[in-house]
C-alpha cells in the first residue's frame, strides 16, 4: 500500500520569481511528490503558475527542479518523492553565449 502521508517540505525561489512570492526566498509546500508540492506552491502564489508551466501544463524546459541536490530529470521527474524536510529548489536555466 502507497504510503499517501503529505509532507512538508522547503522550496527555494529563485530571485527573479520572488517577486510572485511576496519577496520571499523559501516557502513552505506540501504534497508527496514533486509535482504535489509545486501545485501546492503555485496554489498558493498563482502568479507562479505561467512561470513554472506551458500552457498544457508541463513544467517549462527552462526550469530545472532538484530535491535536496539531485535534478528530478535523473530520479522520477515530476513523480519523485518528497519527504518531511526535503528542500525543493527551482532553479532557471541561463542561456550563455
């Protein structure tokens, strides 16, 4: 059996989207897997929303997710777990040249 016990966990914001945040650098979220936890952030703070997603509601190709210090795209994507206290950070990506 799944265990379905939401958790909390710490999301860093980048400093361009703080703005969406109320100025804010961490934020607290809860859900059991990434995805969860970014649509209890971008419950909270909507304006998130257009930032983080496409219009058909995939993560935007800029926007890279780690947990702790692993990238998402090397674990379960969208689907990896989120344990109490885990930190989230979103981190965009920077195009150089």
């Amino acid at each position: 059996m799944p265990d379905t016990q939401t958790r909390t966990a710490t999301v860093r914001i980048p400093t361009p989207l703080r703005s969406y945040t109320d100025g804010q650098a961490t934020v607290e979220a809860t859900g059991t897997t990434v995805s969860d936890v970014l649509s209890d952030l971008v419950q909270q703070y909507s304006d998130l929303q257009s930032n983080l997603y496409t219009e058909d509601g995939t993560l935007r190709q800029f926007v890279n997710i780690y947990v702790n210090d692993d990238d998402i795209r090397y674990l379960d994507g969208p689907d990896t777990a989120v344990e109490d206290g885990d930190e989230v950070s979103i981190v965009p990506s920077i195009a150089g040249g």
